[in-house]
C-alpha cells in the first residue's frame, strides 16, 4: 500500500499549500481518502491473515515496533489482534452511517467505541501526515 498511501500524503500536502491543514482533513476528499485506504487495508488484512508467513512476519514487525516505541512491556500482538482490527476496518462504514443523534446519552459503550472509532480515523490521518 505504499504506493497508495504516498499518493494520499501527496495529494495531502498539496492542498495543504492552499487551504488550512485541519479544513484539508475534514473534507470530503479527505473522507474519500480515508475509505479508500479503509477498503485497501481491509484488502491487505485478509490476504496476510489468509497467509502464516505473511501473518507471522507482520506480527513480529509489528510486535518489534511496539517493543520500541514502549517505555515499558507490552503484550505481543498475536492473531486475535489482527481480526479485531480487521473486524473494526469491515465493520466502520455501517458505524459511519449510523445516526448516533438518535442514540439515548447514556448509551456509554456505544458512544465510547464511536469515540474510539473516529480517533482511530484521525490517527491514521496523522500517520500519513508522519
């Protein structure tokens, strides 16, 4: 996907010279962006996990980054990992179309995990920025 994903940053930085960063991030080629880069990891996701030595080579660069960036141990990532993320990447668009205005406040876990979901969007929008 590197080739994606430094086409995205480009297209990014470009716009960026003419509109401010943050109005760039949340327009609607932004949201564009960010689905294409959703369904290609979705894409890439299935591949490796259909695949051991693709499974374990990613396990264990990932597992060696998170090692790094840690200031303390941390728990390897394993299998289970990689289809929770997957499950959340196949699962974000319906959340995206779902009317969270309708749903009762104190609904806690559903408003958390939409939380969590847009956070994870604007990391990976931070990453390509990175």
């Amino acid at each position: 996907m590197a080739e994606l994903v430094a086409d995205i940053q480009e297209r990014i930085e470009e716009r960026a010279r003419r509109v401010p960063l943050d109005r760039v991030l949340v327009s609607d080629e932004a949201k564009r962006w960010a689905e294409t880069l959703r369904r290609r990891s979705v894409i890439e996701l299935r591949a490796i996990r259909a695949d051991p030595t693709a499974l374990a080579a990613l396990l264990s660069a990932a597992n060696a980054q998170r090692a790094r960036a840690a200031s303390a141990a941390v728990r390897c990532l394993d299998g289970r990992d990689l289809d929770t993320l997957l499950g959340v990447l196949e699962a974000m668009a319906a959340w995206e179309r779902a009317d969270w205005r309708a749903r009762p406040a104190e609904d806690a876990l559903l408003v958390a995990v939409r939380q969590a979901l847009v956070e994870t969007s604007m990391a990976q929008l931070d990453v390509m920025q990175a």
